[in-house]
C-alpha cells in the first residue's frame, strides 16, 4: 500500500536506504525517487516529506545522527 509522511524539518542528518519498492523523497528544492539498491542523505535542517509511489510500499533503512527524536524531528502540523 503506498502511503505518505508529514514533511518535517529535522534537527539531525537522515541516511536513507531503499532495500525493497521505491521511496519518492520530496525537498524544497527537488522530488528523488529512490529505488532499492540506492540510497539518499537529507542533510538538517532541511525540508523534507517521504512516501511510497507504488503499491506495495517500501521497506528501507533510515539512520539519523544525532538519534530521532520526537522532540527534534520538526513535524509539519496536518
């Protein structure tokens, strides 16, 4: 299924990589879409909003440094 996440303004840089599907990665700049095999570093600071193009969804790693954290994520509000 695909689905959406709230953009959001992180505090910590976000290392992203696509195991399985594609992940569309949306900056105030530019849309990527990543696929498995390849990944995406969203430096902080920036905007950014993730979903998933296709049915089936993605499955993916994210690494963030320094760790997520609710607090420090920066959600947009729906």
């Amino acid at each position: 299924e695909n689905w959406t996440e709230p953009g959001q303004c992180p505090q910590f840089d976000e290392y992203t990589i696509v195991l399985k599907g594609s992940l569309k990665v949306e900056t105030k700049e530019e849309t990527y879409v990543v696929n498995a095999g390849q990944a995406i570093h969203i430096e902080k600071g920036n905007w950014v909003r993730y979903s998933s193009p296709e049915n089936g969804g993605a499955e993916y790693i994210a690494v963030c440094l320094p760790a997520f954290s609710p607090n420090t994520v920066n959600r947009d509000s729906e």
